[in-house]
C-alpha cells in the first residue's frame, strides 16, 4: 500500500544505466531521506555496444541475451542507489531498445518507437495511479541527445502528466539536463588529470544545457559514491574512471556535485534546490 502522504517521486528512463548516469545521485539523496522513489524504465537496452569482450556475444548481432542480462546490472544499480520500487513500462521486455537513428532496430516489431503513443501513455498512467507520485522526473523533447526512446519516453512522460495533475496528482514534472557550466569545469578539471584513462572531450562535445535555462539545482555531493556504485553496475555499458566515466565510445563524461533539471510543469516557489521544495 502506496502512503498517500509523504514525498513521492518517480522517474521515467527509457534504458538501464540511463537513471544512474543522469539522476543517479538524485535517486540516491531522496531515498537516503526516506522519501518514495520509483524508477520507471521503457526497455531493456537490448541494442547497447557491449564493453567486456567476453560477454560480446549477449549482443543483438549473436545470443540476443543482453537485455536479460541488463536487469541484473539495473537490480544491482537500485540496491546501491536505494530506491523503493522500480517497474518496467508494460513488464519486463514488453518493448524493446529501438536503436539509434536510422538502424535497423527501429523497425523491430517491439521497437518502443514502434509502439502505439496511447497504449504506451496509458501504462504509465497506471503506474501513476497505483503509485501517485507528487514529482515525475523525465528527458526533455530531444532526448539529452536525440536517442529516439529519450524522446518516446519523453512525449509519453508528457502525456501522462498532462492528464493526471493537480492538488491529489503530479504537481511537478522536471527534465533532467546537463549544465554547459559544470560540464565545462569538470572536462577541464579531467584535462590536467593523468589517471584519466579516456579521451577528454572538447566541450561542445558533450550535450548540455545553458545555466540561463535550469531551474533546479540538486546537491548530491554526499551521494556521489553510491552513483558511482550504481554506474560500476551498469558493467557492459560503462566504465568508472576517477570522478568520471565513458560508454563504449571511450568519451570521458564528468560527474559533478550536482544534478540539473528544468521545471515544466508546477509551482517554481522553493524549486531551485529541491524537487519537492515548496509542496
């Protein structure tokens, strides 16, 4: 039984890895504080380049294992962030990691961009309805960077939200995003390191947002070691180097103090260091 009082957030992700590289620290600070944290996550990233090479044959290319294999890593991601529910959008592989643009995975039947805007909408909204966030946490239009489930994850986030706020709903929707300024401090910081075992980005590299337009700012600066701990789980998509990591691209990303995110929907009165500030 959900408590109908007490702060509730849930997040929206489309991949495994994706809740621990963008709100991982969030995640972790707000269930450190008791508060009812859900993670909703869209697919099982069956199509992610895979970075050990003797699980190489979990790939979509041979075994076509790898999503099975990710909701272990997601299950060990969640016990070192310690959130308190986690669900996949329709059970566990009812859609799958659609690929990047233009592959050949978009047009896999269970493709999540394949799959009907209204169906998908209404799962979520199911999950809202048992669970009842007050906060609802998602990617803005584009996705971070244009991957098309970002965006599906995005427009079905919306949707739901759009039909189940007010006073006894969702009172606020925040997108998560990248500080142009953070991310410019923590490449900078990561150039005059040696131990840094990957190739250092410029920063334009990278996709941000500029400081003018965030509107919340998230001190996870005591939970940055369970991120980290979360982004070691997430083995065949990530590497943990010191105070950064990289996907199978071998692109240092920083990992700053603090997790950004924009107000889109609710009251602004005492959000800009609090997702629940105000409420």
């Amino acid at each position: 039984m959900i408590p109908v009082h007490g702060r509730r957030v849930l997040f929206v992700h489309a991949h495994p890895d994706d809740e621990s590289i963008t709100t991982g620290g969030t995640i972790a600070r707000y269930s450190a504080e008791g508060a009812h944290v859900t993670v909703v996550t869209c697919t099982l990233g069956e199509e992610g380049e895979i970075i050990p090479a003797e699980l190489d044959q979990l790939g979509a290319w041979a075994g076509d294992q790898l999503g099975g294999y990710r909701i272990g890593e997601l299950r060990e991601a969640g016990a070192a962030l310690g959130w308190t529910e986690h669900r996949f959008l329709g059970g566990a592989g009812r859609w799958r990691d659609s690929g990047m643009v233009g592959t050949e995975a978009n047009e896999h039947p269970r493709a999540f961009v394949r799959g009907e805007l209204e169906e998908q909408t209404e799962q979520l909204l199911a999950v809202l309805d048992e669970l009842r966030p007050e906060v609802v946490v998602t990617y803005d239009a584009h996705g971070g960077y244009g991957h098309p489930d970002h965006i599906r994850a995005h427009e079905i986030t919306t949707a739901a939200v759009r039909r189940r706020s007010g006073a006894d709903g969702v009172r606020r929707l925040f997108h998560t995003v990248a500080s142009a300024e953070a991310t410019a401090r923590g490449l900078a910081a990561l150039r005059h390191d040696d131990a840094v075992p990957f190739r250092v980005p410029a920063d334009e590299e990278l996709p941000t947002t500029p400081d003018a337009d965030i509107t919340t700012r998230i001190d996870i600066s005591a939970h940055r070691a369970a991120k980290f701990d979360a982004l070691r789980a997430h083995r065949t998509q990530v590497t943990v180097g010191p105070d950064c990591f990289a996907l199978s691209n071998d692109i240092a990303q920083p990992v700053p103090d603090t997790e950004y995110f924009v107000l889109v929907h609710g009251s602004a009165e005492g959000a800009d260091t609090d997702l629940f500030g105000g409420l």
